[in-house]
C-alpha cells in the first residue's frame, strides 16, 4: 500500500492546478472567441497575426486614400465637363464672329459675352476639391489662376501635386494643375492658353475701332485655337476616366486581400469552438478523475495501514 508523502500532495496538486488553469483558459478561449491572447500560446502565429494586422491597417488606410483620389476624379471629372461647355459656347460665339456683315454693336455683344465665359472658367477652374484645396491647383499656391484688375488670367504656382499612395508601392495622380490642363495650347503667335484665347478674341471683338478684318481674323484664330483647347480638355477628362478605373481595380484587389487575410486570421486567432469544446469535456474528465484518485489515496495512512 502507498503511504501519503509531501512528494504526493505536491505532484497531484500540480497536477490538478495545471489541469485546472488549462480548463479555465479553454473556457475562456471559448466564451470570448478568441484562442490567441498572448505571444506564448503561440509564438509562430502570433507572430503571423500580428503581420496580417500590420497589413490590414496598412490597407484600410490605401482604402481611405482611394476613396479621396475617387472622389477628387470623379469632381474633376464633373468640373472639366462644366469647362468644355463654356469653351463650346465660346467656339460657337467665335464662329458668329467670324462673319464680316456684323455690326459694331453686334461684335461688342459677343465680345461681352465670351467676357463672361473667362469669368466663369475662373471660377471653375478655381473650384476647391473635397479636401479643401485647390482642384486644378499646382504643388504651390492657394488657388489655381488668378485675374488681374486688367481681366489677364495668370495661372499660379508651379509643379504638380504629389500623387496619393494607393497600394504598396502604387500611387496615383489625383488631379492635374491648371496650366497642364488649359495652358502650352499652340497657336498662331506662340503658345497661350484658354483663358488668353477667349480674352483675345473678346477685346478685339469690343475694341472702339470698327475693324472688321481684324474682328473676323481674331475670329478665325481663336476658332482654330478653341478646338485645340477642346481636344485638349478632351484629353484629360479620358486620363481621368482611365485613373479612376485603375483605383476600381485596386480597390477590388484589396478586397480580395481583406477576405483573404480575414480568413488567416481566423485560423490563427480565434477559437475552434467545436475542438476547444471536446478538449475542454476531455480535460474535465482527466480533472476529475484526478482529483478522486487524489482524494482517495490521501486519506490513506500508515496509521490506517496498521489498524
């Protein structure tokens, strides 16, 4: 027969702690959903998990910063097609200037009207994007033109803005400054842009000088520049449509990561109720058992032997 010893009462007590800090931490594993709380359950996936967390931040962050980028697109997009309609107004004004049966006073009228088109395209061409800045502004300046009190249109700052970081290592160009968009127009006395064009085209419509030649002339130039214009505008909006289907794309790509990593990380992290279920009535049971076989080979004794 055994006889109760310290070694005894200190093995089975450990082993019953074990047993039942064991029990406890699948119990918790299972209430909670999650089986890793610390680097110690296991150092190999903790390690990957918190790799798969890295990268999800990273990603939600290149998700936000697709969402502004689609957005200011999709603005500019809006803002260039409100552009091309002045310029289509004011090509079709230039096409009835260029007409030498018209009047002074007929000439003026057209000519304060393509005046107007220049303050409206000021006013577009300086519309604010959904952060706050500049639209069509350059990398520097607070606004993308400028008007002098003599009507000049200057564009300001120069370079373009920083692209936004959409994926690892994948920019995109948001927007475009307004001197790549509506200036380095070729025309026939060097280079201009739109502004200048329509400007041109207004002051000599509304000059005092009845002349007509240099009316219709300035006429058939700015017609011949507006297309330039047009088709430069054009342009753009098709590098805006082509940006803006690459940024669906990588939105979709990281979708695709998202779910992807998601199941990763439920593999690593959280709990299989079903095998923490059986563990736990399996260590129960060996809890149990172990606690009578305690209980019962502690109550024997040498005295008990003896008698």
């Amino acid at each position: 027969m055994q006889i109760s010893t310290s070694q005894l009462y200190d093995r089975s007590t450990a082993m019953m702690q074990s047993l039942s800090a064991r029990a406890d931490k699948l119990q918790t594993q299972i209430s909670t959903g999650i089986r890793l709380t610390a680097p110690s359950d296991d150092v190999v996936a903790y390690q990957k998990l918190a790799t798969l967390k890295r990268a999800g931040a990273n990603d939600q962050a290149y998700t936000a910063n697709i969402n502004v980028a689609t957005s200011v697109l999709a603005q500019s997009d809006t803002t260039l097609a409100s552009i091309e309609n002045q310029l289509q107004r004011a090509a079709e004004l230039a096409t009835q200037a260029n007409n030498g049966t018209l009047s002074p006073e007929n000439r003026k009228v057209i000519g304060e009207q393509l005046k107007g088109i220049v303050q409206d395209l000021v006013g577009l061409a300086n519309t604010k994007d959904v952060r706050g800045q500049p639209l069509f502004g350059a990398a520097t300046g607070d606004t993308a033109v400028t008007q002098g009190a003599d009507g000049s249109v200057h564009f300001t700052g120069t370079g373009e803005s920083a692209p936004i970081p959409v994926g690892d290592g994948v920019t995109v160009q948001a927007n475009d400054s307004a001197a790549r968009l509506f200036g380095g127009i070729a025309s026939g006395s060097g280079t201009s842009d739109m502004f200048a064009i329509i400007s041109t085209l207004a002051e000599a419509l509304t000059s005092d000088t009845d002349a007509t030649a240099a009316a219709t002339a300035a006429a058939t130039q700015a017609g011949t520049d507006l297309k330039a214009v047009l088709t430069q505008v054009a342009s753009a909006r098709g590098s805006v449509g082509a940006r803006g289907a690459r940024l669906d794309l990588e939105l979709d790509r990281l979708s695709d990561t998202a779910i992807t990593r998601e199941s990763d990380r439920v593999g690593l992290e959280d709990t299989d109720a079903t095998a923490a279920i059986t563990e736990l009535k399996k260590m129960m049971t060996v809890l149990e058992a172990t606690q009578a076989s305690f209980s019962k080979l502690s109550s024997l004794s040498l005295f008990n032997y003896l008698s």
